[in-house]
C-alpha cells in the first residue's frame, strides 16, 4: 500500500516496548531538546535561537499557544517547543534540483517523518498538469498564474482558502481580506478540525468563543480540572502552571481515558540549576473515563453539587438563565448508567465531587478529548453548567481554558479567518477596509473537501498547513484534492500534502518561518500573534533566512492581491513596507486593537477585551450566562465495529510533523503504527505485545480498512483503543462529525479487526 496518494506508509523500523513513565520533563527532556537541536541545527545555532524563543524581543514559538509569563527566564521554551523550532531552523535545503530529482510516486512513497527531514524550501516551483515532477519557477511568474486563474474564475465561491494556525495576525488578516475581496467567505482553517466545538459551545453559553482566565489565576484556583487532555506531550509549558497551582494549594483532577505522564510527577528542568532536585505531583485524582463518557461524568457532578448544595445561588439569581429548568433535570441521575457508561465506580465520582463541592475557584482545561466527539459542543456546555453551579467565572482563579494547540490558531479566528462570520464582524470590517464584504457563510474544512470531491473547487491555496495528513478520511481527503485544477500551498517544509497526484497545476510557494528575520525595505519588521489566553504580543525571527528567495507571509499575500485587484480600493502596495500599516488597518476593522502599534510594542503586549473575564458580563441575547439541557450520548458502537479508537500524539511530534519514531513517555519506539489495548482483553485474546492486526472502521457509508498495526497492551478502558494520527486519520469517516460544529469525530472511531497474526519473533 506504501506509495497510495494520502496513505501514510508504514515505518520501517522494529516496535520496542518499555514501561510507561510516571514522570515528565527533567533531565530526559534537556538531553531530547538538545539532541534535536543539535541535530537540526548544529551545536551554535541550537544555542543562538533557543535563547531567543518566547523572548520579549525574540520570536513566539511556532508550537502550542500556551501563554509567556510576565517574568521570563532565559530558556524560556519546553522539549516540544524546542523540537518545533529545531524543524523549522534546520540547516538542511529543500531544493528545486532535489525536488526535482524524484517523481511525486517516489516522494509520496515516503513516510511523513522522512518527508520531514529532507529541509527547507529554498525557492518556488510547480508541477504541471500531467507532469510528475516539481521545477523552478520565479516569483512573478507564480503569482501572476495564481492572480490570472483566481480572478478568471466565474464564481469566486469556487476558490478554497485553508489557513493553517501558525499564520501570524498580519498575515492572516491580509489573506482573509484579499479573499473577501474576491468575494467569498471559503476560508476553512485547522481550528475547524479542533477547538470549533469550544468556539460554538462557549459563543452560545457565556458570549465570548473563548476562554476566561488569565495565567494569573492558575495559582489563585482550589482546584483544577483537566478534562480530555494531555499537556505534558502537548502543551509542556502548562505544566509549570500546574505545578505553581498545586505547590500554591491547588488539587488537580485529571480526566482522560489513559493515564498520563505529565499529570502524574513534574520536573521543571530549571530546578537543577537552583538545586531543586525533587519533583512534583501534580494529579491528586485521575478518573480513566470511557471514552465518549465525559457527559455522564459530568452529569454525576453536577448532581451531586446541587444535591449537596454546593451552588452559588446569587451569581445564579443575577447572572444566568436556565438553572430551574437544569436543576430539575439533574435532581436524581442513574448511577448504573453511570458507572457503565465511565467505567468508574461510583466513590470515585464521590470522591471527584467532594473536590470541587469544597472549591471556590476552579478552573476547567480541556482540548480534543472533548471536542472531536459528536456531542462536542454538548459535553462542553456540560463543562459550562458544571462551573456555572458555583459561579466560577469571573472570578479570580476560576473560569474556562480552553487549551489551543497552533501558536495563532486563536489569533487567526480573531482577525477574520472564519468562513461563518457574522453580520457585525463583517459590518465592522466592511467599515474598516472599505471593502464589500460578502455575506454567504462559505466552507468549512469538511465542506471544503466534500466540494473539492464534487468538483465544485477549481483553486485550492493553503495559507501553512498540512491538510492532507491533517484532515480525517485520508484517502478520500487525498482523492478530492486531486481533482482541484489549481492548487496553491505557502509553505516553509515539505509535506504529504504537496505530493498528491492531481488534474491540475500545484505551485508551492517558500516562505520564512517564525525564526527568521523579516527584512522589507531595509527595515527589520515584526509580527504579532495571539495566545490562548488572548494576549497579543510580538514575534520577531533573528536568524538569518533559509534562502534569499523566501518571502514573508504577508509579502505574498499582498503581491499576490495588488495583482488581482490593483492598489486602488485597498493599498496592497502599501503592506509590504510597513507592517504598521497592516496593524492599522486590523486596529480600524476590528474591536480590542485600539492603539495596536503602540500597545504591541509594551512588554508582554496586551489583553484583548473578555467581558466574562473582565466585568462579569456575557455578551448572549439575555445578557446571562446560559444553563444547557442535553441527553447522554449512546457509548456502544452502532455501525459494527466491536471497539472505539481514539487518535492521539506521541511524544516526538507536533501536529502532523513527526519529530521522531518515540514516544518517550508512554514507553514507544520505533514504530508509529500502533494500537493502544486494554492488556486485560489482549490477555483474553491470547496476544502479546506487538501482535499485528488490520483496522476496520464502520460508519453508516461503509467501511475503511487499514492493514499491519502492532499491539501494545495499556491502561485503557475495556473496548477503547488508542492510535497515533496522523498514521489513523485514514480510518476517521469524512462525514462523521460533531453536532453544530461539524468537527470529524477523531476521538471515536468504530473499529473491528479484520485480521491478525502474531509478530515474527525476529522482530
């Protein structure tokens, strides 16, 4: 199967298998960040850019958006920031000649950890319809063709435009401009694929798509619930605040499906320095839900809190709607439901209660494990009901943290990239810029690749990103975009998404990354993104760029608008000399950015408005926060499969980049290609460690198989299982979504095995 367009192949390399740790970070973390550094960049450059990463006067780091403290220290990054900035920086070249060289066959025949490592971009080139290799292409030629096809089209709804979330705010707010100036809201992005429900649920509830708390309040809280997450692989850097919280009193409650090195003992690795040589708990409780069994967990606790009134009837009476209506509803539950649907006895629901019945401040954190679920946006609204019961919002040490993953994925949304807009934010826009905007709600991520598949989409442009290996039903994904005529990728690295065969022309344009200095016009520019907690604050690369024919993001999209439109109605000539001018414009069209340039350039930058936050206020047609009414899910596989699989990261990647084949924490090298299983079942069944097996996955339009995965008995729940994405996205159903907020349902996947076979003992 190796070499199927979309297909990721297996790797090559024999499974290992050690004990899981039960402790993150530490001296294992500074010798991983060190050797990829090293690796990537060499021992001078590893040194010059980490010490520049998250830097008031540096660069924010390309990964995860959790926020910088006010008080930095000199090594401000954590082991997977490090290995993002290693990937970016590298010292190897990408070059048309070696692009070249191989046919699209040869290149997607690799695994994306191989595709990866082979370097940067060093100068644009295309692929011509019908041709089977890359070549050269200068910067005016590329963007006069993209300019040309995109403004010959007869409906601008048949261009596709993803964002990916590392695009900075400048960037992005020129893209969405430039593409509602050709008048179409298509402009799907990866937060489609994951915090969408986070936006909905919120939006609707409390008023703000948002979160609510400051990193201030993380010590201020009595206990923190972290809830379908794993900061210690995803979000590092969220693990000082953890441990800040709990040596400041805190108690954390962990919710997930397995356990989790991060949220069992912490070891900052700065502590050695100090003589601090011990390390610290973190988790005071973890509940191994089912998966998909959140809702009924949190239908116990709510019961419970009003059982034993643990309510704040006066934030109650004054600030929300609903509560009758929901307390009656939660006056008595099923336990025996209950305690099937979590497989958690019923003390150690009691137990979980007693803790936040006590607390008055808690904070929920959640990510994907909530959100790419069907009832997504319903089970983060149960969050919403839990919190609301005891008024922990806008208080301090209390309030909603949605925990995003791409450094600006929040900041983008905030400027415009979003194919649902509403009528105020395009009013507000239309009179900041000038432009007409249009009003037709445009495609999101599974649209996009349901239109790609109908024909309907003659260019696709992606802003970043990696949608093909990003996106769920890979093969379909990798089948759709085949038949787009023109498709156009901004990128830093090659990718899975560049290698797909298509009908068309693909263009792939080079542009800097986050590291690198910005030099228009002789004049060192910045750049601003926004973190989870919706602080904006700047991002300036120092390293000299990987190529003298890269281009800023901004450049691009401002040379590529001034030649479809001209410089008339907008001023796209005008971009590319000033970033100030760009932070003007975003200052005049969208609320919060008063005195952008001026803020931005104050240390730690600025706070964006949050009336929940900041005054207490909810911005929902009752002025109130809302109480939300919803059933318990069905947990039991309906379209013939005999488990449920989630997909989640290992250690040695971000996203789609593959850092490596190990996955340090949960005991994995080697091999990414594997299934987590409960070891009882395993046991039961007869198989070891390693064991191959073929993946079914059901869905009512039939299924998807996907060959040679290899067992590791785990401490998962009976009937789930586990597998690294992107490898597994090839089994998530396109058209298996999330109510409301159409976000693929990775997180449940209905499988079955098709075949088995014990591993060769050579192996």
């Amino acid at each position: 199967m190796q070499g199927q367009p979309g297909r990721t192949p297996e790797d090559r390399t024999p499974l290992r298998v050690t004990s899981p740790k039960t402790r993150a970070a530490g001296l294992p973390a500074v010798a991983s960040s060190v050797k990829h550094g090293v690796r990537r960049m060499g021992v001078r450059r590893t040194w010059k850019t980490l010490r520049t990463v998250n830097q008031q006067e540096g660069f924010d780091c390309p990964g995860c958006a959790w926020p910088d403290p006010e008080h930095r220290s000199g090594f401000e990054f954590c082991e997977n920031g490090a290995k993002a900035v290693a990937e970016e920086a590298m010292s190897a070249r990408f070059t048309p000649e070696v692009f070249g060289s191989k046919s699209i066959d040869e290149w997607a025949s690799m695994s994306d950890y191989e595709l990866g490592d082979l370097g940067r971009f060093t100068h644009p080139v295309m692929r011509k319809a019908g041709a089977d290799r890359f070549q050269s292409i200068d910067w005016d030629d590329a963007l006069d063709m993209v300019g040309k096809r995109l403004m010959g089209l007869n409906d601008p709804n048949r261009a596709v435009f993803y964002t990916s979330g590392r695009t900075s705010n400048e960037a992005a707010f020129l893209y969405q401009l430039m593409v509602r100036q050709l008048g179409t809201n298509n402009l799907p992005d990866c937060s489609n694929m994951c915090h969408e429900s986070s936006g909905k649920a919120l939006g609707t509830t409390i008023g703000i798509g948002k979160g609510t708390v400051r990193l201030s309040d993380f010590p201020k809280a009595d206990v923190i619930v972290v809830i379908g997450q794993n900061p210690g692989t995803n979000h590092p850097r969220m693990l000082t605040s953890l441990r800040d919280a709990k040596r400041a009193g805190a108690r954390i409650l962990h919710v997930n499906p397995l356990p989790e090195a991060g949220l069992e003992r912490f070891k900052h690795p700065q502590d050695y320095m100090r003589m601090d040589l011990f390390d610290d708990q973190l988790a005071d409780l973890h509940l191994p839900v089912r998966i998909g069994s959140d809702a009924a967990l949190l239908h116990a606790l709510q019961h419970l809190a009003i059982a034993e009134g643990a309510v704040n009837q006066s934030f109650l009476d004054e600030s929300t709607t609903g509560f009758d209506a929901f307390s009656e509803a939660r006056q008595d539950v099923d336990w025996d439901r209950i305690e099937a649907d979590t497989g958690l006895e019923r003390s150690r629901i009691e137990q979980a209660a007693s803790m936040l019945n006590e607390s008055k401040a808690t904070i929920a954190c959640w990510a994907m494990g909530l959100t790419q679920h069907r009832n997504g946006v319903a089970v983060i609204q149960e969050v919403v009901n839990l919190l609301l019961l005891g008024g922990h919002v806008g208080r301090p040490g209390a309030g909603f943290c949605p925990v995003r993953g791409h450094s600006n994925v929040q900041g983008d949304r905030t400027v415009g990239i979003w194919e649902a807009p509403s009528d105020a934010f395009l009013d507000r826009m239309q009179e900041g810029t000038g432009v007409e905007m249009p009003r037709h709600h445009g495609y999101d991520v599974v649209n996009a690749i349901r239109g790609m598949e109908r024909g309907d989409v003659d260019v696709l442009m992606a802003m970043g990103g990696n949608l093909v290996s990003a996106a769920p039903d890979t093969d379909r994904t990798a089948a759709a975009l085949g038949k787009v005529g023109l498709v156009v990728h901004v990128s830093t690295k090659p990718n899975r998404s560049h290698m797909i065969p298509t009908i068309g022309d693909v263009l792939v344009l080079p542009c800097l990354g986050r590291t690198e200095s910005d030099l228009q016009d002789g004049v060192e520019q910045f750049v601003t993104v926004e973190n989870s907690m919706g602080i904006v604050h700047r991002s300036q690369g120092r390293l000299p760029p990987a190529s003298k024919d890269l281009r800023s993001e901004p450049w691009i999209v401002a040379e590529l608008a001034a030649r479809m439109f001209g410089v008339d109605e907008v001023p796209w000539n005008e971009f590319t000399q000033d970033y100030d001018i760009i932070r003007s414009l975003i200052e005049a069209s969208i609320p919060g950015f008063d005195d952008y340039n001026n803020r931005v350039r104050q240390p730690n930058g600025f706070e964006l408005p949050n009336p929940p936050r900041d005054a207490g206020q909810f911005n929902t047609p009752s002025g109130r926060a809302g109480f939300s009414l919803h059933g318990l899910p069905e947990l039991e596989p309906q379209h013939g499969g005999t488990h449920v699989m989630m997909t989640l990261r290992s250690h040695d990647q971000y996203n789609t980049t593959i850092y490596g084949l190990a996955d340090r924490y949960r005991g994995v090298k080697g091999n990414r290609r594997v299934v987590f299983m409960n070891a009882t079942e395993m046991a039961e069944r007869g198989w070891k460690t390693g064991h191959r097996i073929d993946l079914v996955s059901h869905w009512t339009d039939g299924e998807r198989r996907s060959d040679d995965w290899l067992l590791i008995p785990y401490a998962i729940p009976r009937g789930n299982l586990a597998s690294y994405f992107p490898e597994a996205n090839v089994l998530v159903p396109l058209d298996s979504t999330a109510a409301v907020s159409n976000t693929p349902t990775s997180k449940w996947i209905e499988i079955s095995f098709a075949g088995h076979q014990a591993i060769d003992e050579e192996e």
